[in-house]
C-alpha cells in the first residue's frame, strides 16, 4: 500500500487509463483516474456511459522508488509529467489532490473542466456551502466568480458561482 513518503504522480497513459488503473487496484497503489456517469444516445435509446474527464492522465500516489518501478512492471506505455526546468517527476501536494479529486465528484451542473491556461487569481478559500473547504484560485468565468482547483500542466477544475461571502484569503503560511 501507499507509504507515508508518497507523493502523487502524474502519469501519461497514451489512453491506457482503465488497464493501467486495473493494474494498479491489484497491486493495492492508491490512484486516481478521473471518471463521470454521463448520459448518451445511441441507436436511439439512452445510455448511461462512464466517460473520462482528462484522458491520458492516471494519477498514482507512491514513493519515489515504486514510480520508477511502475514504469518498468507496467508493460503499457506510460510516463511521468516533468517540471520543465529540473525534469522531476511533476509531484502534487496531498490537500491540493484532495480538493481535485473532491471537486470532480460533483456533476457537471456544478462544476466545469477549464483550460490550464487561466490566469492564476488570488488563493483562496470556500468557507461555506457545498464546497466548504476547498482551496483554490479566485477567478472569473462567463462574468462569475468561481474558485478553480488546478493540476499544473494537466487539467483545472472550476465550481458553480460563488457569492464573495462564501470565500476568504488563503495566508502565506499555506
């Protein structure tokens, strides 16, 4: 299972999703492949499909040693995301995660997939309702505040609108 020095990783899958996360469940290493029930026409009869929400991105929470192993055991084609300047492994904080993983169990009524390429905001934080909790960065879209939790280089996730009395600022001791 997950060691207390893990980190999660953000790995490229080449749309290997399913089988590598199928793998990864039977080797117990915690992951996150994002998934939403979404309902399509087909034939003319309504089909409730589990569709991904970034394809091409698994992301494992593992130790050093066990990512470098991954990519070795695994006999699929994947990689990990670098930090462009080092070419580290891109590694994301645990709470940041977190947030992600709890934002996307929302439907889409209430959040939306955004660029990466927005602006960064100010940080802040939910302090009331449904999403009481989450940090992120304030921006705008379509003219409405709305908090947006990002993965650098991968996806963002963005919540309904957000009144100004739901948030306050995040400190620098974050």
């Amino acid at each position: 299972m997950s060691s207390p020095t893990g980190h999660w990783y953000v790995a490229i899958t080449y749309r290997k999703e399913r089988i590598i996360k199928q793998e990864l469940d039977k080797m117990n290493i915690k992951n996150f492949v994002p998934f939403r029930e979404v309902v399509k026409e087909r034939n003319g009869k309504k089909v409730k499909l589990s569709e991904l929400v970034i394809p091409g991105y698994v992301f494992i929470y593992t130790d050093p040693k066990t990512s470098i192993n991954l990519t070795r055991k695994l006999a699929f084609s994947m990689r990990y995301l670098k930090e462009p300047n080092t070419y580290q492994p891109v590694t994301i904080p645990e709470k940041q995660m977190q947030d992600f993983i709890f934002l996307l169990t929302f439907s889409e009524e209430h959040t939306q997939l955004v660029p990466c390429t927005l602006k960064r905001g100010d940080r802040v934080r939910i302090i009331k309702g449904d999403f009481s909790g989450i940090e992120g960065e304030l921006v705008r879209i379509k003219g409405h505040k709305r908090v947006v939790v990002r993965l650098d280089g991968v996806a963002a996730v963005a919540t309904t609108y957000l009144p100004a009395s739901f948030l306050a600022p995040v400190g620098q001791e974050s």
